[in-house]
C-alpha cells in the first residue's frame, strides 16, 4: 500500500493523541496541518500489542526426522495411549476438571495440590506469570539467549524487560544477573535447562537470586528438567517468591495435547488461578496425564535413551571438529558459521530437521539438534556428517575459529 493511500484511509487517533501528549514547539502547526486528513475508525489495539514482538516458529513441512524443535521424537507411554482409545463421545461433551487432576500431579511431585496450577504448556504459564505479576513500568529480568516467549510476554505488560547476555560461554551471568535487580523488578524468568544452550543454573544460585530479590517473582522454568535431575521444586514451600514452571511436552511426549504446570507458595497460585481461565486445560490432556505420570519405567527408558544419545552427538562432533556446548536437555548447540542456513537446508533435503538459531541474540552461525531415539541419532548423525560433506564444511568456518585464529580452536 502506498503513502497515499494509507493517509487516505486515516490517520490513527491512537497517534494523534501521542503526539498531542508530547506536545513540543511544532505540535500545534503539525495538528493543523495534519487536519484535513480523515481520523481512522478503525479500532486499534494497546501500544503496547502493537510494539511487542511476535514468535512464529516454523512449524509447516515437517515430514522428516524431527530433530528440530526439542519434542519427544518417539511417543509418550503406551498407557496414554491406551487411555486416548477409552475415551467416550459423551466424554467430549463435558467441561474439563483440572482440580482432580492437580491433587494428582502435586502427589507425585511431593508437594500440595494449592500449590500447583495445570496450564496450557509453559507457553501459558508464561503468559500468566507476565499478567499476574507485571504492570507497565515494572521490570522483569531474562538471560538471553533463552526462550523467546519470555520477551513475548513481558513487553505486552512492561517496556521494562532487561536483558542480561551471555556471553559465548553461554554460561549464566551470575553476578552481573544479581546486578540487574532493581526495586522495579518485580518478575525474574531463569530456564534451567537453557533453551537454546542447554546450559544450566546451580540451585544454590537460583536460590541467591530468590533471596536477592524479595519483591519479585522467580520463575525456574523447567521444561528440560527430566534430562538433567537438579530441580528447585522441593523449595516451593520454603521460599514464598518461587515458581517452578514444567511440561509435559518434552520427555512426557504430550506436545501436541498442551498441558504443563506451575508450583509454588499457595498464595501465589491463588493470584495465577484468578487470572487462569478455569478451563485452560482441556479435557483429554487431563484423562491421559495421570497414566504418562504413573509409567515411571517408560520415562526412565526414555530419557536414558536420551542421555546416550546426546553423547554419542558430542563424541561425532568433537570428531568432526564441530564446536558444541556441553548441554543438560534434549539437545544440543553446535558452532556452524556463516554457512548455518546451507547446512539446514542440506540436512532437511537428507530428510532430517534442524533448528537454526542464528537470529537468537549471541547465536550467530549457530544451529540446534535435538537428541532422539538410538536409531534416530544413528540417521541424524548419518546425514550430518554427509551434509558437512556435501557442503564441503570445515572447522575454521565456525564462528569461534573465525574470531580466534586457526591456531586457537577449541571445539568443545
């Protein structure tokens, strides 16, 4: 659409009444010269939806070996299964009970049913924190690179999100983290596993930011935690600003049905339930819950599948000079260099899916692989050394060989 035609459709009253509220010596002139133009009537959203940033993950066109965005690439239990086959036509005609199904969920996590929410995915938790906890002008801390949909959420409440990066090390930023916390923050967001990195928080720090920052929330978001084992969930009771947000998407296998939780003090999931709709959660990722929680042996097969995959990945990069970062999750980041979109391509035409994260802040040339199943890493790592082959690849393209010089490498 050109200029003139967007001028002739109107101009914004949202605009004209930010430039009448930032006045200054040209405001009157541009007021009067501006009126001869038609006001829109159409109806405009908040600021702050027009100026947030939007997530749009690539999901189209994945018939292949998902080894690109961090799901479980088998299946969940055979008991979730076989409870989707019992269900009944009637069943799908009744509202969902989450209450029953968090009494169940707080009993395996050792904790109290207040103490828990059920949630539409993290992505939803995430959401609720952001509502519940942030007004504009209040602050919130992340630590990119890390799960965009943190950003997402944030800026649709505050213009206060404040970025603490990591450097290449991808290492937590402890100090300069706690430096960042102002009498303004009022919600702290910490992914542990990481997501892209795969690196990880010590709790003993966790809980130093918690006690650094007692009129804010801290949000451990979990997601990866089966892959890893260290977890905060049992100081929910004895830290009153602690959330612990988990899914049940990635080692449970339950992506497609959108289901996670939070815990914490009782008091806090009382302000997220109001601000919850009471029936987030639907009903056939409510039946089948409780059977994949229940199958402990399936989950221990899976994420040992896992573990084992993941370094049998380290052991074919490091031979074919492959930077990567040592990763507590389901994945692994690896060091591509400029090349990073060829080498995607390439692997998705051997019918493997990769997720380049190159446009994540500190990720340049960088690219995730999802650990899969013992055969699946036996195909992927198969099309990985053949794409590195067909593209002619070699170490000193990676992004860390190129700022240090040939003779200083380290792939690790």
């Amino acid at each position: 659409m050109s200029v003139a035609a967007k001028l002739a459709a109107g101009i914004p009253q949202s605009l004209l009444n930010e430039l009448k509220a930032q006045g200054g010596v040209f405001e009157e002139d541009l007021l009067h010269g501006l009126s001869h133009l038609p006001t829109a009537t159409q109806v405009e959203p908040r600021r702050a939806v027009l100026s947030m940033p939007e997530y749009h993950p690539p999901l189209a066109d994945r018939a292949a070996l998902r080894l690109d965005f961090n799901e479980n690439t088998l299946a969940p239990s055979p008991r979730v299964f076989a409870k989707l086959q019992s269900l009944t036509a009637e069943g799908l005609t009744i509202y969902p009970d989450r209450q029953s199904v968090e009494a169940i969920v707080a009993e395996a996590h050792g904790i109290a049913p207040d103490q828990v929410l059920l949630t539409n995915g993290v992505d939803e938790a995430i959401h609720l924190m952001a509502c519940t906890f942030l007004d504009e002008g209040d602050e919130a801390i992340v630590n990119p690179p890390t799960f965009f949909m943190y950003d997402v959420n944030i800026t649709m409440m505050t213009q206060g999100l404040v970025k603490v990066q990591s450097d290449d090390s991808m290492e937590f930023p402890f100090e300069r983290f706690l430096a960042a916390i102002t009498p303004r923050t009022r919600l702290i967001i910490v992914a542990c596993p990481n997501n892209p990195t795969g690196t990880t928080v010590s709790r003993h720090d966790l809980l130093a930011i918690a006690k650094a920052a007692p009129h804010a929330v801290l949000m451990v978001d979990e997601a990866y935690f089966h892959f890893h084992g260290e977890s905060c969930m049992a100081d929910i009771g004895a830290i009153p600003n602690l959330i612990v947000a988990r899914t049940f998407s990635k080692a449970y296998g339950l992506a497609n049905l959108r289901i996670g939780m939070i815990a914490g003090d009782a008091r806090l999931i009382r302000f997220l339930k109001k601000v919850s709709s009471p029936y987030n959660v639907n009903g056939v990722a409510l039946a089948v819950l409780p059977e994949a929680l229940a199958d402990q042996e399936y989950l221990n097969w899976y994420t040992n599948e896992i573990t084992a995959g993941r370094e049998r990945i380290y052991a074919a990069l490091t031979e074919l000079g492959v930077r990567y970062w040592p990763s507590a999750a389901n994945f692994v980041l690896m060091d591509i260099g400029p090349r990073h979109k060829q080498f995607v391509d390439t692997m998705r035409n051997r019918g493997v899916l990769l997720r380049d994260r190159s446009t994540d802040p500190g990720c340049e040339g960088y690219v995730r692989i999802t650990v899969g199943v013992a055969d699946q890493v036996t195909q992927g790592l198969a099309a990985l050394r053949a794409s590195l082959a067909d593209i002619a690849w070699t170490p000193a393209e990676g992004m860390h060989a190129r700022r240090t010089g040939a003779g200083d490498r380290d792939y690790e």
